[in-house]
C-alpha cells in the first residue's frame, strides 16, 4: 500500500486561545516534504499538540498564520475537507463500534460502495494484524491493539497527511519499543507524509526524518536526529536530547586546562574554554589518561554502567563505561575525549525554560 | 456470627414487609367482594371493571399527556443536554444549577405560576396541552440532566473530531456518533420523564379540569368519593401500568428519579 502524499507549509502560525493573555504558540514556519516523518519533540505543554491540530484544521492560527497543502492554501477549510487522518493521544475510537466498523467509518461516510469498503477495511486489518479482532467491541481490546485500531483508522480513507499525537504514550515500556520499530517499518512503507508528536526523544530518533524541537511555543532547531544529537543549536536542545556535559576550563598553549587535568587540542581546533560532549565522547584509559575524575556514584545499567565523575569541572561529568568492570565509588579514573568534540560547534549558552 | 445473620435477615424481612404490605393490602382491597367482611368472604373483578369503565378516560388522556411529554422533552432536552455538557462557558455551569430549580419549587407554586401566566389563555388552559405544559416544567430538567450526564462521561468532543477527521460533517457526525453514544442517557430520560408524568400529582391536580382528568388525580377522586374498594381497585389499575415501566427503568440501568436528582453531578 502506497499513499498519495502532499508537502506542509506553515506560514506565520501563532494560536492564542480566547481569553488567554499569552500565545501558546508564537509565529512559526515550518516546511514538511511530501512524504517525509516530521517528529515534534518538546516537553508537555509546550505548543506540540496545538501545532498538529493547526495542521489538522482543529484549531485556526491567529490573523496572518496560514497552512498550506501543497500549493493549495487550506487555513479556511475544516478538518472534514482537508483529508487527513489523525491518531488521538486517547485514540478517540467510537465505543458503540466494533473493531470493522471503527475502521470502515471514514469509507462508509464517503458512500463507498460495500465491497470496496470490505476489501479496503481486510487490507488494513492485515496490515495492522487485526485480521483476528475484526468483529471484536472497542473495550475488549488491549491498549496496543486500541493503537492499531486508530492507525488503521486513519489510514482507511487514503489521507494525503497522516498526524499521530503521542500514539505510543498511553503504552508500557517494552510495547511502546515493538510498537516504535513497527511503526517505522509501516510509516517507510506507505511513504505518506507524516507529523509524529512526542516527548520521548528516543522516540523521535527512531522515527523522524527531521525532528522539531520546541519549548514554550516556539521552534528551537529543526534538523536530523543527527544533526540535533550532535549539533544542538542551543542549550535547551542540548539539554532535552541525551545527556550533555559541560566542561569549563582555560585555554593555554593549545590546551585547555582545568582542575581535571590538561587536554590537549586535536590538530585545526579554534581555542575553546569550554567543551561540550555526550557521555559516549568519552574514552576510559585505565593506565593513566589527560583527565582525571573521582567516581561519585556508578549505576549498572546492564549494556553499560553510568558513571558520575567529580573534580573535573564545575560540574559532574557523566560517563557511560561499557562492559563487565566494576567501579567503586571514590575510585580515581582517567580518561581523555573523542577529537570531535573539538568540532562540536558551542550552543549558545543563554537559557530558556518552558 | 450466626445470630447476626439471623438479625440481619429479619430486620430485611421486616423491612420488605413494611414497604411491600400496604401496596398488597390495598391489591387485596381492590379485588375483595367486600373488605369489610375481609378478603376470605369472596374475591371479584367488579370493582376493577368499575374503575375501568368510569375512569378509562383518565388513563387514556394520562398516556397521551405522556406520550406528548416526553416527545416534546426529547425534542428540547436532548440538544439542551448536549449543549450544556459540551459547553465550557461559565454560563452553562449556571444553566445547570438553575435546570433542577422546578423540581425544587414545589409543584404547587409551579402550578400556580403558569395559572397566572396562562390562565386567562381560556383554549389553551382548558386543554390537555396546558397539563402537558405543566408536566414540560416539571419532567424536561430530568431529560436535560439525563442526556448531559452521559455527554460529559464520555469524551464526546473528541470522538467527534475524531469522526470530522475521517470526513464526517456536523450532520452526519450526530447521526452516526453523538446519538448512539449518548442513548443510554435518552433512553433513561424518557422512561424518566414517561414515569413521572404518569404519576404526577400535585401540579396536575391544580392544573386539571373535570375534562382533563388525569390518572393519579383520578385516584384521588376515587379514594374521595367511592368506597375503599373502587379506590383500591384504581391503585391496582396504576400498578398494572407502572409497574412494567419501572422494571424496564432498573433493566436500562436508570436511578430512580430523586436518586438521580442527587447523583446526577
Ligand atoms: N483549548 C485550549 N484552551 C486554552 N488553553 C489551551 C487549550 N489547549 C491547550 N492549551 C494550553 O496550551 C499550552 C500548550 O498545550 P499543548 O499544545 O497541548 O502542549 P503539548 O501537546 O506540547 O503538551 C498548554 O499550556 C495548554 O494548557
Ligand atoms: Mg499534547
């Protein structure tokens, strides 16, 4: 099954509720690819979920914001005339419906004649492995079988722009993980250009072909998961994806030295007297090293062992040490870091919160 | 342990008894040759025939006042539940607490109320539809209570924008989702409204013409004027009828009305 799918265009879209004193979203652009995964990333309450039902057509930008599909400008249409198919954070399936007919409902509102209904609902089935549930009532199902419903829901009537807000939240751990990797598989191959909300940044790694970072209704990078995971353009992004440490220190003779040691610099970098890295830059030397720390805590985590190092920097630095060694806390341990981290370009450091 | 149980029995025994004998003995009554000679001297169907014949006009006109009732009540109540339930302005929470200020008043006042207002409106006040006003005043906050109750304990705002997502407009989303979703609440304000117009009294009674004679107002006739066996037979004749009603009350899951009244919120 492939879709027919339309680029998005948001054009000055800012959305204050009535009687709100303060936008919830502020002016924002934002072009999608027709067929891309666009992830919206941020923390809860944010602005995500009033941005896809800006897309949507459940809610109206203020005086001047437009949304385009394609080129065909649809901020005056309602939700019902702009063909899209939407997930629910709740998945809003009609109770007094089984499983078939939740599935058959946008098919049967166009009138479609019976059997191309039938044959169109099997498909979906098949596809979301519902084949078995079909005749099923809404409250027998399990929560990931509720989410494969809405999917397939939405996916009946053959959307040009599919909008999923946090499908997989209301799920336990490890389904939320099966479900993330099908969801994938499924979203590559109907090639339908979709907008994913979530707050789980594992998630929009997986999934994304560009992720939307936002804070407190406004956009603070738009880029590929790599590009966020190595490049954030801020602080607020460095922070809300993965673990980032911060180290401070003095740059003198190509080095930059602080109360953990001296680093050397990697051959071409600018001088720095601070140095931005993931706890995966670091590299543990057991006989001796350019850095020095003291473990203050190491949690096993199975895969690895996070370790907490003091006496570095002003800060702790975060470490994910792998395999079987055990760490004792107050142990000294040296380390040096990866010569990317010389490259990573510096976020600017200025805070916003949501 | 035992002799709790036993308590426990007796005391609902005794209760049951309390409530049920009454209604039995006046069954017994009804259908007693004479009942002051006690029910052993002979049962009979006269006094049932009787009552049957001299007030048939009365039940009649009662299931037309209430068939009319609750017509008009889901007519009005279900879109006014509905609209209250989904709205979130600060004057629908007012509506709400203002809707169950009939039930409150006595049906007296309420009576009183639309004879000053319409009384001087001779055809309509002669007519059943000013009984069936009445009974509008008293019944349709039931209905509105009823519908809204079950619009907000299902998320209903979002099953239809889930519905209008999938191409249903305003109509069609009402016909094939609100309504089905919300009949449990429908069904259960008009068994509601059905009983209790059935067995007004009160403001039916200051209503009513000697040409709008409705059932329990009947009654009160019967038990005024007749002997106690006519009276008896007539409870018989209104059990006969309410009776099936209030089973399918409890089998749709509905409270009772005051019990409603005080869970509704
Ligand atoms: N219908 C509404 N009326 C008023 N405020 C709203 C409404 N919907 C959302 N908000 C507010 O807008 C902000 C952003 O909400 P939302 O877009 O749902 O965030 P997110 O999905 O990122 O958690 C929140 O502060 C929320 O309280
Ligand atoms: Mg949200």
């Amino acid at each position: 099954m492939k879709l027919d799918s339309v680029p998005i265009r948001l054009e000055r879209c800012a959305k204050t509720f009535p009687g709100a004193a303060r936008p919830v979203l502020k002016p924002l652009d934002l072009d999608i690819a027709a067929g891309e995964t666009v992830v919206l990333l941020g923390p809860s309450g944010c602005g995500k979920t009033t941005t896809l039902r800006l897309i949507a057509g459940l809610e109206r930008p203020d005086a001047g914001g437009r949304v385009f599909f394609g080129a065909e400008d649809v901020s005056a249409r309602p939700i019902e005339e702009r063909q899209v198919g939407m997930v629910f954070q709740n998945y809003a399936l009609f109770p007094h419906m089984n499983v078939r007919q939740n599935v058959a409902y946008g098919l049967s509102i166009r009138r479609l004649p019976p059997q191309q209904i039938a044959r169109r609902v099997d498909e979906l089935l098949a596809l979301t492995r519902l084949d078995a549930l079909a005749e099923r009532q809404i409250a027998q199902l399990s929560g990931g079988q509720r989410q494969r419903v809405a999917l397939a829901r939405a996916l009946a009537p053959q959307p040009r722009v599919l909008l999923l807000d946090e499908p997989l939240t209301a799920l336990d751990a490890q389904l939320r993980e099966s479900l993330r990797t099908e969801m994938n598989t499924l979203l590559r191959n109907l090639g339908v250009t979709t907008v994913y909300v979530t707050h789980d940044q594992a998630e929009a790694m997986a999934l994304g072909d560009k992720i939307v970072v936002m804070s407190a209704g406004a956009i603070e990078q738009i880029g590929t998961p790599r590009d966020i995971y190595h490049q954030p353009a801020n602080a607020v992004v460095a922070s809300f994806i993965g673990t980032m440490n911060q180290l401070e220190g003095v740059w003198r003779d190509g080095a930059l030295h602080c109360a953990g040691g001296r680093l050397i610099a990697a051959p071409g970098a600018q001088p720095r007297s601070r140095l931005w890295f993931r706890p995966e830059d670091v590299i543990l030397t057991p006989s001796g090293g350019e850095l020095h720390g003291v473990v203050e805590s190491a949690t096993f985590l199975g895969g690895h062992t996070r370790l907490s190092l003091s006496g570095v920097g002003a800060a702790p630095i975060l470490v994910d040490a792998p395999g079987r060694t055990r760490y004792a806390t107050g142990e000294r341990i040296g380390f040096s870091l990866a010569a990317e981290v010389w490259h990573t370009p510096l976020p600017d450091t200025e805070t916003t919160t949501c | 342990m035992k002799l709790l149980k036993t308590l426990q029995f007796s005391v609902t025994l005794a209760l049951c008894a309390f409530l049920i004998l009454p209604v039995l003995m006046s069954i017994a009554a009804g259908v007693s040759d004479n009942y002051a000679q006690g029910i052993t001297h002979g049962l009979t169907l006269r006094w049932v025939a009787a009552v049957w014949t001299q007030y048939r006009q009365a039940v009649a006109l009662s299931v037309l006042v209430a068939i009319a009732c609750c017509a008009i009540t889901l007519l009005v109540g279900v879109p006014a539940g509905y609209v209250l339930a989904r709205s979130r302005h600060r004057a629908a929470r007012l509506a709400e607490g203002l809707l169950m200020l009939p039930v409150a008043v006595p049906g007296l006042a309420s009576a009183l109320g639309l004879l000053v207002i319409y009384g001087s409106f001779g055809a309509f006040r002669n007519s059943l539809w000013f009984i069936v006003t009445g009974h509008i005043v008293f019944t349709l906050p039931f209905m509105v209570r009823s519908v809204a109750a079950v619009c907000a304990s299902v998320d209903l705002r979002t099953l239809e924008e889930g519905a209008a997502s999938l191409g249903a407009g305003l109509w069609q989303r009402g016909i094939s989702v609100v309504l089905p979703v919300i009949r449990p609440g429908i069904v259960a304000g008009a068994l509601t409204v059905v009983t209790l117009s059935l067995g007004e009294f009160n403001l039916t009674w200051m209503l009513h013409t000697p040409l709008t004679q409705t059932l329990p107002v009947g009654l009160a006739d019967a038990y005024a004027s007749m002997r106690i066996e006519i009276g008896s037979a007539y409870t018989l004749i209104f059990f006969l009828i309410l009776i099936p009603l209030l089973i399918l009350m409890q089998a749709c899951g509905v409270n009772t009305p005051m019990a409603g009244h005080r869970n509704a919120r």
